[in-house]
C-alpha cells in the first residue's frame, strides 16, 4: 500500500535555490499571525486542522503562493468550515475592498 503524496511534501525534489533575502513582514502578515495564534489560545482551531487545510490546497495553487498567502487562506477555509466566517460575506467584503483599491500588501 502506497500512501498518497502530499502536496507539501516537498522533501528530496528539485526547487531551486534557497531564498537569502530578508524582508520585514507586512503589516497584514503579523495580523494574520497575531490572530491565528489567539485562535489557538481560544481554542477555536487547532494547529493539525489547519495544517489539513493547507495540505489539502490544489499543487499548483500551493507552489504558486507565498508563505504567509497559503496560511491566510488555510485559516480562512477553516474558519469557513467552522461557521466562524460567512463565505459569502466575505467574498462580497473581499470584492468591496479590492474595488476601492485599499490594499496594503502585494
């Protein structure tokens, strides 16, 4: 029985070079950090659950995001499955943002 590959999985594969560049995070990053440990404290997630939900995410989805974009959208699909977070909220408020170009990050 062979045990299927994780995209995360990553181990022994070809990627490339390391980056070395160091860069401050962002604002929203530390935010995003910031809440997903007082999620931890409050005992509304749990790290193995959100680890799923990042391991779940589609290979090129995964290998085409960033470090702090693939826990964003980890927490935010677990807060969704939760109830915590209205889907359809969230995408109308995600559109209104975008639409009065008030984004603080790349």
């Amino acid at each position: 029985m062979t045990a299927e590959k994780l995209t995360t999985d990553i181990g022994g594969e070809p990627a490339g070079p390391v980056p070395r560049e160091h860069r401050d995070a962002l604002f929203w990053e530390k935010q995003m950090i910031a809440t997903f440990n007082l999620l931890q404290v409050k005992k509304l997630v749990v790290t193995d659950e959100f680890r799923r939900t990042v391991e779940e995410m589609p290979a090129d989805y995964y290998k085409n995001s960033t470090f702090y974009g693939r826990r964003l959208d980890g927490i935010v699909q677990l807060l969704i499955e939760k109830g915590i977070v209205d889907e359809a909220a969230l995408e109308e408020r995600t559109r209104a943002i975008l639409a009065a170009g008030t984004r603080d990050h790349v």
